[in-house]
C-alpha cells in the first residue's frame, strides 16, 4: 500500500518510470518526487530541468527547432524513429515503467526497446472506449442520471432548422475530439456556413457560460471518490484561445460558486465514477460541467490524467498529500494507493499562453522562473518550476520555448503560474492582474522572420 510520500520514495522511485506526455510540466509531480527516469515529449521541457531532476529528457522540439499546436501521439511518432540514435547506450540494459500521460501507441514500445532497454507497460484498464465518442458519452450520462444539455446528432449544421430547435446560439462538435478542438459557437448563418467539412455533427444547447471541471480517481478496489474542482479558464482571445479552447485552470474560483451547484456537481461526479468503476476503468478521471445560475449540465468526461492534473498534484504536495497523478500510475502497475480525503484543492492557478502570429522564430525569450510584476515589468527573483515555489504576490514562467524556435500559430509560448486569480469569475476573459501578466511575458519575447 502506497499512502505517503515515503511510501512513493521507497516502493516507486527505485522502478524508474519512463513518462510520455504533451510537455514535461504535465509530468512535475512524478519529477518532484524522483518517479522518473527519463521523458518522452514533443515539447521540450524548460531549459535546466533535465539537470534539476537528473532525468534524461528527449523531445521532438529539440530536433525540429518548432514548437507547434496541438500536440498529440503523432508528435511522438515523429520522434520514437530517432530515439536510439538520441538515448545511444544510455539506456542499455534498462528497465522502465510506462507513465503515458494520455495517448500511449503499441509500437511505441518497440522504439524505446531498441535503445536496449525493457519497457514494462500495464495493461488498459476496462472496456471504456465507449466514452471517447462525445454523442455516445451523452446517452451513457443521460442512462446513469446524470443531466446534460439538450443536444442531437446531425449530418450538415442546418442553421434555421436548428435554431427552432435549440435556440438561437447553439455548439457544434466534432464527436470525437478534444482540448476545445473541434468546438464551435453557431450564433448566425454565417458561423454555420464556415464550419470545416465534418460529417457527422453532434449539436448541443447552449448550457452556460461557466465551465467547471471536477477530477475524481477510480482506485484498484473499484471505489470511485471525488478529488475536487477547478474552474475551467477558456476562449480567451487574449493568450491566444478560440472559443471552447483550454486556457488554464483557477483551484480558488469554485469556493465562489453555489452550493447548490457544487453538490450538483458532486452527485453527478459519484453516478460518473460507480459508472466508470462497472465499466472496469481504474485511475484518473475529469468531468466538464457548464454552469448557468444553480444549474449544471454534465459536458464531457475524460478518462486520463488532465492538461491540470500537475497542477492539482502541485497543490497536494503543499498539503503533504500523495499526488493524484502518482496514484494513478502506482495502480496502473499493480499498487494499491491510498489518498487522504478532506477539504478540497485550493490556491492554484494556470493560465496557457499562445503564439497570436504567424509562424516565426523566436529570437530573445525569458528563461524560466519566479517573476514578480513591477512597473508593468515581470522581473526574474529566483529559480523555480511550479507552484511550490511561487508566494503571493509572483508568479511562474513554466513551458517556455528557447530562443531560436520557431513558434507556429496557437503553440505555447509558455504558462503563467500563480496564486491569484487572473481572470474573471467566468473564465472567459483576463481580469486587469492577468492582462498585466500577459502583456508583460509577450513584452519580454521578440520574433523575427522565418527564412524561406
């Protein structure tokens, strides 16, 4: 039984966990706590980590020189081919425990065996799958109780018919899809007709402004508990986020919301978890809700650690608290995990950051860090990765690139890390602290032009 962090230290840290992962800093508890051994990503992780954790990190960023969006098991296709040219021997003899932080390919395994080493990977926990298909999800919610938005499959997005069906602003979906890709505001004729060519549609009602998501963890003895909220910061056009587009999250924002719709929340949360549990999935789990008044609608669960979970597992360790994103991978490979319940995560905020231009190549950026806004200026006070390191009145610059990549439209130009809110009680704009922020990390990057 793993229930402390002595417990990782003494049962986790001599396996050697091999983590693959959209960007590193999805990865910082597990680096934190000395989990890893090595990462796998197609963004490269802030310069000075590999040395800080004593952890081999490879990234396709680092072999391209570009740093792009979104990121996904295809930028780790692209890498795998050069990995025992990169690893050499470094890895001969070796053996590794998978953590994938979402996707995980078949094959990959045999790239990392080519360097030599054995790659150890636990098996897909349950028949979930049906969960990936957003229309699918919907039917599965409404049959376990849980509400949802008015909503319906279609062919092509007829704009008139479906107004008198659900109103006169509506969402359009991809069904299979994720991160806000894939997600649309129809409020007109014209939004309809500039849909990308997609067959089918799965078109929903608008369900509120507000968007919370709730994580919860599936344990190895099938009992599902509810973790806690955050709010869901996105659409904010200015780091760079189309509607529907994950721009951060907010841990102190929920405390703010009804009760009402909290335990609203909660009780949807448990039907989601007893159902994921008879399914057979074990781990990590997340539900978007939108939030209108004392009402929630249940949106989408994923069934994987989140583009948040570091943050989460950032705020568990402040709390002397086993990080959620360890215990899902001790159980993945046989550990039975125990996680302290009680008050809910709170005083943690990310926001994302995106390249507003064209592609172009990044010629002068800050090195990551501990910053504190004077003058309009963020100005560098000491080293430091996350949260754990960063006091009020700062903030972190985490998931930069280097200077000389070349940034193609909507990739990261790094995030914002923070005790403070930055936005406003939606999520759905900057508030004047977080328009300062961003203003002043895009004021200490400069771009030239990408030769032809």
């Amino acid at each position: 039984m793993i229930a402390s962090l002595d417990d990782v230290e003494r049962l986790l840290c001599p396996a050697g966990f091999l983590g693959t992962a959209p960007r590193p800093l999805y990865l910082l508890p597990l680096l934190r706590t000395g989990c890893l051994a090595g990462t796998l990503t197609p963004e490269a992780a802030d310069a000075g980590w590999a040395e800080h954790f004593g952890v081999d990190m490879f990234s396709l960023e680092e072999q391209t020189g570009c740093r792009t969006a979104p990121l996904s098991g295809r930028d780790l296709d692209a890498l795998m081919p050069r990995l025992p040219d990169l690893a050499g021997d470094l890895w001969r003899g070796r053996e590794f425990r998978l953590a994938a932080y979402g996707t995980y390919r078949a094959h990959w395994q045999q790239a990392v065996e080519g360097t030599g080493a054995r790659l150890l990977v636990p098996p897909t926990p349950g028949d979930w799958e049906l969960v990936n298909d957003k229309a699918a999800m919907r039917e599965w919610f409404r049959h376990r109780g849980v509400p949802t938005p008015a909503d319906a499959v279609v062919p092509t997005v007829d704009y008139p018919a479906l107004r008198r069906r659900f109103g006169a602003t509506f969402i359009a979906q991809k069904p299979r899809s994720f991160g806000g890709d894939g997600t649309h505001l129809i409020a007109d004729e014209d939004a309809a007709r500039a849909l990308p060519p997609q067959e089918p549609w799965l078109v929903s009602a608008y369900a509120g402004d507000t968007t919370l998501a709730y994580y919860g963890f599936v344990a190895r003895d099938g009992i599902a508990t509810v973790i806690g909220a955050a709010l869901q910061l996105a659409g904010i056009a200015d780091v760079g986020a189309a509607f529907g587009q994950y721009a951060g999250s907010d841990f102190h924002a929920p405390a703010l919301l009804p009760t009402a719709v909290l335990a609203r929340a909660r009780d949807a949360m448990e039907r989601i978890g007893e159902g994921l549990s008879d399914l057979g999935y074990r781990g990590i789990f997340g539900v978007d809700f939108a939030v209108c008044e004392e009402s929630v609608a249940a949106l989408e669960v994923n069934c994987r650690a989140l583009g948040s979970t570091w943050l989460l597992g950032e705020i568990e360790l402040a709390a002397d608290r086993l990080p959620t994103l360890i215990r899902h991978f001790a159980e993945r490979h046989g550990h039975s995990t125990l996680g302290k319940t009680g008050q809910e995560p709170t005083g943690g905020v990310q926001l994302a950051v995106r390249h507003s231009g064209p592609a172009q190549r990044l010629l002068s950026a800050p090195a990551g860090g501990v910053y504190a806004l004077e003058d309009g200026r963020l100005v560098f006070r000491r080293a430091g990765v996350g949260l754990l390191e960063c006091r009020t009145d700062e903030c972190v610059l985490a998931g930069l690139p280097r200077a000389g990549a070349v940034l193609h439209p909507k990739g990261m130009l790094g995030r914002l890390v923070t005790r403070r809110p930055l936005s406003t009680p939606d999520g759905r704009s900057l508030n004047t602290h977080g328009r300062s922020l961003v203003d002043a990390l895009r004021g200490l990057c400069t771009f030239g032009e990408v030769a032809a």
